[in-house]
C-alpha cells in the first residue's frame, strides 16, 4: 500500500516537534533577514533606476535561478491543469510587488518598517477573499479578528489626517499578495509548489518586461549597479525559499510570529540608514494587526489539530 507524502515525511523527520520548531524559527528569522535585505537593496537602488525596471530585473533573476530545475526535471514539470488559475495568480503577484517596489522607492518615501507593518494585513484580506470569491465558510472568530486587524489599519494609517500615496500602494501591494496566496493554496491541490514558482517568475518577467522596456535607462548601469541588482534579485528569491522551508518543518501557529521580527529588522534600517523611526499609532496599529493574524493562525492550528486523521 502506498505511504502519504506526511507519513513519509514524519518517518523521514522523527525528531521531537520542538526542536524542528527551533529549527523553522531559524529558518523564519533568516528569511525576515535577507527580505530586509531585498526591500533595503531596492530602495536604494530606486534612487537611480525606476521600480518597474528593478521589478522585471527581481522577476529575470528567480527565473534565472529555478532553470537549472526545469533542465533537470524536463519540461514536465511546468504541466499545469489550470492555466487561467495560475495565470491570475503570477498576476496577483507580478502587480503585488510592482505596487511594494513604488511603495518603498525614493521617489515615494515610504519607510520600510511602516511598509512591513502594512503588509502584515494580508492575513485580513486573505479571510475577505476566502469568503466572497472562494465561497468559504468564515465563522464569527475570523470575521471579529479581520475587523479588529482593519482598525489596526486604520489607527496606523491615520486616514483624517490624509493617506499617503505610499500607504495606498502598501495596502494595494498586500491585497495583491493576499490574491496570489489565495490562489497558491488552492492551486497547489493539484500542482507541486516548484512548479507554481517556475510560472510565477516565467509570467511576471513576460509581464514585466514591457515596462522595463519603457522604464530603461538613458544611462547604462554600471558593472557595479548591476551586481546591486542582481543581489536584489537573488535576496528576494532566497527570502522566498527561506520562508517556505521554514513554514515546511515547524508548526504554523508557532512559526507565523516569527515573521513579524521583520518590522524591528526594518525599522532598525530606517534608523540607521534613511535616519527614519515609525511614529506611536504606528506601533499601535501594527500591535493591533499582529495580535488579530497571532488570533488567527492560532485558532486555524487548533481546529485542524482536532480534525480527525483519516485511516491510511
């Protein structure tokens, strides 16, 4: 009889579920680290060069990466069963990090621990999504904790005061990417995850490359921008896979808060290097919107963890 993939992964890693929880923290903290590291690259590199460009430029290069994948698997493995699915998806996200590029540029000035905090409310879109296009049942606790991550929204943004053109693009960009993990969910039912990367990158760079084409520079870069950007790229690829190998070994409810040690992360760049600090509602908002997504992903791992086994 055949063994499930979990059973031949839990025999695989029989160590107590602490330590591989120790281990995903890790793996969790490396990945907030090096997308630091990604939104800190192209900030600064947006002085020079527009975002679009630097957008396709991030999309090239996870390309670039997953190759050496495709010749070693064959083309099999970009066989998809649906493609208008995957289609949306690479779309969702291809626009989700065009708007977190100009959300961050130079030219906006969004500082990056106020863009981090702002991400952090896709867990609330994510719940409206599940509900309205998927058709999912959402009970009264998702639903109370999505409004109470909403206010966080508010009291963080501050809209009497006016919202800034780089806190609308920061709610854009996580709505975008509340779309594609969505849709990654769903689509991974029947499609393996290197596969969904492989098209992602293959469509947002086909997609992009139109405005990198429009936004390429009068000026050539130098060997040396080219290095800042291709380590951009490579900062964002990796991130990724850090967080998804993270996310694969510990539990979900344990391994989700870890993620927010980005905003300290950010906000230390900003400090040290843009001389930039998030005001106090900022703090608020963002302690506001942590505590409804903690209230979430808790909750979820508790539901499933009652859910019955079915027999092999």
């Amino acid at each position: 009889m055949a063994t499930s993939p979990n059973v031949s992964a839990a025999r695989k890693d029989n160590r107590p579920q602490r330590t591989r929880n120790l281990e995903g923290a890790l793996w969790m903290a490396a990945s907030g680290a090096v997308f630091t590291a990604f939104l800190t690259l192209s900030k600064l590199q947006s002085a020079h060069y527009d975002p679009g460009f630097l957008a396709f430029w991030r999309a090239a290069v996870a390309l670039a990466i997953t190759l050496p994948v495709i010749f070693h698997h064959g083309l099999g493995i970009m066989r998809v069963q649906q493609p208008i699915m995957v289609f949306v998806r690479s779309l969702f996200g291809t626009v989700g990090f065009i708007l977190s590029f100009y959300a961050v540029s130079d030219a906006v000035g969004l500082p990056l621990s106020e863009f981090n905090a702002i991400s952090f409310s896709r867990a609330m879109f994510i719940t409206v999504i599940a509900a309205f296009i998927l058709r999912e049942t959402v009970g009264w606790h998702r639903w109370g904790a999505t409004l109470a991550g909403f206010v966080g929204v508010l009291i963080m943004t501050q809209p009497q005061s006016g919202v800034s053109l780089g806190t609308l693009l920061a709610l854009g960009a996580a709505f975008c990417m509340a779309g594609a993990i969505t849709l990654v969910k769903v689509l991974s039912r029947l499609h393996r995850p290197m596969t969904l990367l492989i098209w992602a990158n293959l469509l947002s760079s086909i997609l992009l490359l139109p405005l990198a084409i429009w936004k390429w520079p009068a000026v050539a870069p130098s060997l040396q921008d080219w290095g800042m950007i291709g380590v951009m790229g490579l900062c964002g690829t990796l991130g990724q896979y850090l967080y998804i190998r993270g996310m694969s070994i510990g539990d979900a409810s344990f391994l989700s808060p870890i993620d927010y040690l980005r905003l300290p992360m950010a906000a230390l760049v900003d400090w040290l290097l843009f001389h930039l600090l998030p005001g106090p509602w900022t703090w608020v908002g963002t302690a506001i919107i942590i505590s409804a997504t903690f209230y979430i992903t808790y909750r979820e791992h508790r539901l499933n963890a009652r859910t019955p086994t079915p027999p092999l």
